[in-house]
C-alpha cells in the first residue's frame, strides 16, 4: 500500500511540474540514441569467461504531435543492439553473439521542462549465433545460428543539456533490462 501511495504522490509531483513545459518531441524531430546495457537476459551464468556488455542504437522520428494534448506526440523508428559472450574450458570454447534489429514505435508525453518521457514496443529479430573454438579432441569445428521473433516493452526518459544532447535511460525487457547512453536530436 505504501508503494502506491509513493507511486501516485510522485505521478501527480511530474504533472503538476510539467505544466508549464514546452515539449522536447515533436512532429519532424529526429533523435539517435546510443547506449550501454546494464544486467541482461542473455549469458547470465558465471561460467562465461568474458562477456560483451549489451550496446544499442536507435533513431526515432516524430511522426504525429497532440495525441491528447499538447505535450503528447509519436514517434517511430529503427533499432540494433549486440551483446555476446565466450564460455571456456582450458583451450576450447564456445563464442555466443546475439543481434538485435527492429523497429519502435513510441508514445511520448512530457512530464517535467527538458525531460522527454516515452513508452513503446519493439518488433523484429534476434539473431543468435554460437561457434567453437579449441580443440575439443575431435578436430571438428561448430557453428551455428538462429533467428526468431524479438519484442520488447521499453519505458525511457532523455534528459536534454542543451537543445541537441541529452542523456538517456530505458528500462525494458530486450537486449538488456536498462540502458544508459547519449541522444542527439539532429
């Protein structure tokens, strides 16, 4: 109970601060993220013996502004993110890669000045890759690769230093549960 009262109390904090603000997305804007994940659904066990943190890319473009009001507005884009890990045993092993590519769709609405709040989906693919390497005492070498379907939920915030950089932040289940990085609005 106490965490939804906090919760609301906060909420109602970032409305009544965002009512005197000017909207930092709108309709033509054109942003590039890039960040670096933080804690990851992929190679989570201890036995990896070194591992590529999750790195993204996105761009977004705003394509519609006033969707409720006038702090709302769309916007869609691309997205790639890469992580990838390697598992050893003495001189043989096993390298991992995963590769993220989609397309976003997001909901923004600005709550407090400079802050660019937003929420989306993500579809596309994840393509996953594995090759030994080593000796593994048959002198026959694996690989292998797959891909499938990738979604995700993402909730995110850019906070703008000046009218073309800002520091951004997602939370969300894709190529990592949170990510940090810079945003340029071209």
């Amino acid at each position: 109970m106490k965490k939804v009262l906090f919760s609301c109390v906060i909420l109602i904090m970032f409305f009544s601060a965002g009512a005197s603000a000017q909207n930092t997305f709108n309709k033509g804007d054109k942003v590039i993220n890039a960040g670096i994940g933080i804690g990851s659904n992929y190679y989570t066990g201890s036995y990896y013996t070194s591992k590529i943190p999750p790195l993204s890319a996105s761009f977004e473009v705003g394509v519609k502004d006033n969707l409720f009001d006038e702090k709302s507005s769309i916007g869609v884009g691309g997205y790639a993110g890469f992580s990838g890990a390697r598992w050893e045993y003495y001189d043989w092993g096993y390298k991992y890669t995963n590769i993220v590519l989609g397309l976003r769709g997001a909901l923004h609405y600005q709550l407090v000045e400079k802050l660019d709040t937003y929420t989306g989906l993500l579809l596309g693919f994840n393509v996953v890759s594995a090759k030994e390497f080593g000796t593994a005492g048959n002198g026959i070498d694996y690989s292998a690769s797959t891909s499938g379907v990738a979604w995700s939920w993402y909730l995110g915030a850019r906070y703008y230093l000046n009218e073309k950089f800002g520091l951004m932040g997602e939370l969300g289940y894709g190529i990592s549960y949170l990510t940090l990085g810079v945003s340029i609005k071209l």
